[in-house]
C-alpha cells in the first residue's frame, strides 16, 4: 500500500543512478496506463489508504460486486469509493509520470494504478448491472401495462 504523505523514493531508500527510470521507460507506463485493457487480469489492492483512511480494498470490491441487489446506500458508497480511488489513480499517475524515481519502484506503483483501475472497472460494472435489472424491470412494467391496456380495451370493444 503506498500513501501520498510519504514519498515513493523514503520508503525504499536512497535512489541509485543507475536504476533511475528513464523518460522513455517512463512513457511506456503511461502509455500503458491508458491502453484500453492493460489493467485486465492485474489484482485488485488488497489494502489501499483513501481519503485518509484505510480500507481492505479488495475484500470491499468483492462485497459489493457479488450482492445480487443494492440499496440505495450501497449505491451511494460505489460512488463515493470509485471517486476516491479515480483521486488516488489520479495522484499515482501524476506521480509516476514527474517524480524521479527507480525503475522497481515505478513497476510497483503501475502496478497499484492498474489495479485502482481494475477496482473502478468492478465497481463500475456493478453499478451498470443494477441499472441494467432496473431498466429490465421498467420495460417488463411497461410491457404489462401495455397488456393490461388492451385486455381492457378488448373487453369494452363494441362487437362488429
């Protein structure tokens, strides 16, 4: 788990020139960072810091994308949580791409940024899911009014 009030380079030492990362290597991550599936397959944090506190990231994930329904809280929180991680992919990123740093511990860091994504992704999905039932069920509603309505026109029908 990384945090922004301690720098990447303090908690691995002291940077060593010739593990710097290099501005081509460094625009290979980014470059990555917005492919559009790069992030598919890489592991959800376990442990991540948000918004000053922290949270078990994946087991929260998990919790939420495996509920068959969601309250309006619930909902609520998905979008309180995707806000927090899209700040913190966000301050990763800019990390990543002005702060000198070694080669390893620019790995880590794509490696966390790829996986704030995949938590997005997740929650995103979940949240289309719901919205998804609920538009099925607002067409299913539809459709039995509509039926209901010619049962009714039907049965007041003059005969011909």
């Amino acid at each position: 788990m990384t945090g922004p009030s301690v720098p990447l380079e303090s908690r691995k030492g002291a940077i060593d020139a010739r593990s710097l990362l290099t501005d081509e290597e460094r625009a290979k991550m980014l470059a990555r960072i917005h492919s559009l599936v790069y992030w598919v397959g890489m592991l959800i944090p376990e442990h991540e810091l948000l918004g000053g506190s922290g949270i078990d990231l994946r087991e929260v994930v998990y919790n939420l994308t495996t509920k068959e329904h969601l309250t309006d809280d619930e909902v609520d929180e998905i979008h309180k949580l995707i806000d927090l991680l899209k700040a913190k992919e966000r301050s990763l990123e800019r990390t990543l791409a002005h702060d000198p740093m070694a080669t390893g511990t620019a790995k880590e860091l794509l490696a966390e940024i790829c996986g704030l994504l995949r938590a997005i992704d997740e929650l995103r999905s979940t949240e289309s899911q719901e919205h998804a039932e609920f538009s099925a069920q607002e067409v299913m509603k539809r459709v039995g009014d509509a039926k209901r309505w010619q049962r009714f026109l039907e049965a007041i029908k003059p005969p011909t």
